[in-house]
C-alpha cells in the first residue's frame, strides 16, 4: 500500500507529495492545465481540484501549486488521501514514452570553494570550453539549464565553465539543504537531454576569441607578459575553485593590473587575500617588479 509524506518547500504555495519509491524513470513533467495533462491520469484527476494550478511530478514525489483561494492546511490532508487511494487503486500515475530518447547517464557531484556561497557541481563530460556568467535570469537567454536554475528561489548567480557549473547562493538557505535538490535536479535534466548551452554562444565566443587575439597583438609586451601568466598560472587554479579570471587592463604609469573575477571567485571573503598573496606576489616575482599592485574590478 502506497504511503503519501507530504513535505513543505520553500514556496509557500507549493506542497511537495512523496512516495516511498521512484514513481518516474529520471525524468520530469509539468503541467498547467487538465489538456497538458494527457500522458498523466493522475495529473488530469487532481485539475479537478479548483485549487490547483500547476501539477510536477519528478523522481520520488509530485509537487502541486496551489491558487490562492485556499490554504494548504485546509485541503493538504485530502489531497494527499486523493493520491494514496488512486494509486493503491492501481492508478496510472503517468504513461512514460518508450520511444522518447534514452537518458545519457552521467554523475554529478558537489565540491566546495574557498567562497562559503559558491558550490561547484562537477560533471562527468565537458559542457563547454568557454566560460559563461549569469547574474541573473534576464541574461539566461543562451542557457536553458541557467534559466531553470534561477528559478530555485535560493540562486543567486550561475557560472558554468568546462565540465562544472558553479552556483551561488543566498543567505536565505544552507547549503546542507539545498545541495541534494540541486545536484539532482542537474544531473536528471543533462541525463534526459536538457540543453545547457546554446550553439549560438560557442559561435559568438569563437568570434570573439579571434577578435581577442587580435586585441592581445596590440597590447604593450607586459600587458601580453600578464596575459600570459594569468592564463598559465592562475586560471587552472581559480577553475579548480570553480571560478574564473580575466584581464582587464594594465596601466603602465602606476603599474595596476586590474581583472575580472567570476564564478565562485566573484564576492568571495578570501578573494582579496588570493589577488594579494597570490596573484600579486607571483607577477612580482615573474615580471621582476615590486611596484605591480593587482585590483579585482568586481572585488
């Protein structure tokens, strides 16, 4: 007999109803309305319920958004008694495809970073050889799986960089709650074919490395010399942290190296300290100049 837990999560609006087992194989549906609901007999029973809005059902559980016209204290019991007896009534929960593409399987796994905001999710294949940065949802256009990311209310920026992708949270939650939900949700929309990049992007980036390289022959031979080392030295360290830098620009009359700090390096508390002691003090050494200072334009 099939059990209903019935679990808050952190839109009030939204009641999440959990099974004791899988009840899809990796893969997620959503549906507005009764007519979306064709491949799930389920869905379509509960959109007789006036109250709902919106049904998904994913993994382990079904999510129900509620109209405002009810509490969920008042109607959450009978809903979930709804569920339980047609299930244990032999109840399709939801028709899966059989000829929808097979899921490419993958792991994903949380590593943290010298920033207490930042999670890097490493992938097990390459996602792109060219670093991106979200900061919000508006810029997302290029990113699907950015897109859906920031709509989890505790995302605050996305970056996403070979074979990880690098979220940033608000203070709103711990990561010890949300890492699990997180990790998963990535690692079923990747698995079931989910675009994480657009095409477009790594067309317009390889654009603009030609025009990069272009701009790097006109550079002065320490701004080249910076260039070089940062790429050499310091990004293979700073991606390993699930960040990112860049070059700005090198003012030869008071020597300030500024840069650009993504990912998981952007608003770090320990970021000062690693352009310092760091970066800092590795161009002074390589470039034989004590005066160079290093700036993060974004520290």
């Amino acid at each position: 007999m099939t059990k209903i837990t019935i679990k808050e999560t952190q839109n009030p609006t939204i009641l999440k109803f959990e099974f004791d087992d899988f009840i899809t194989r990796n893969q997620n549906f959503e549906f507005k309305n009764i007519d979306e609901a064709k491949s799930s007999p389920l869905a379509q029973q509960l959109f007789y319920l006036p109250f709902v809005k919106t049904v998904y059902i994913s993994g382990n559980f079904i999510a129900i958004e509620r109209f405002s016209i009810v509490d969920w204290d008042d109607v959450k019991d009978a809903v979930a008694e709804q569920i339980e007896a047609f299930v244990n009534k032999g109840g399709i929960i939801v028709n899966i495809d059989e000829n929808a593409p097979k899921k490419q399987p993958i792991t994903v796994y949380g590593e943290t970073t010298p920033n207490p905001a930042a999670l890097k999710f490493v992938v097990s294949r390459m996602l792109t050889r060219n670093a991106v940065e979200y900061k919000n949802i508006d810029q997302t256009a290029s990113s699907p799986l950015a897109q859906e990311l920031f709509k989890f209310p505790y995302v605050k920026e996305i970056f996403i960089d070979e074979n990880y992708i690098s979220v940033t949270k608000y203070e709103i939650n711990n990561w010890d709650e949300i890492t699990l939900e997180l990790r998963t949700f990535i690692k079923q929309y990747i698995e079931n074919g989910g675009t994480v990049l657009d095409e477009s992007l790594i067309e317009t980036k390889a654009k603009n490395e030609a025009a990069k390289d272009e701009a790097f022959d006109k550079l002065d031979v320490t701004s080249q010399q910076i260039i070089n080392i940062l790429e050499e030295y310091v990004k293979p360290a700073v991606a390993a942290d699930g960040g990112n830098i860049a070059f700005d620009s090198y003012n030869e009359d008071n020597k300030t190296v500024k840069v650009i700090l993504q990912g998981a390096c952007s608003g770090c508390p320990s970021s000062t300290f690693t352009l310092k002691s760091g970066i800092e003090n590795m161009l002074k050494s390589m470039l034989n100049d004590e005066a160079i200072t290093v700036e993060a334009l974004n520290a």
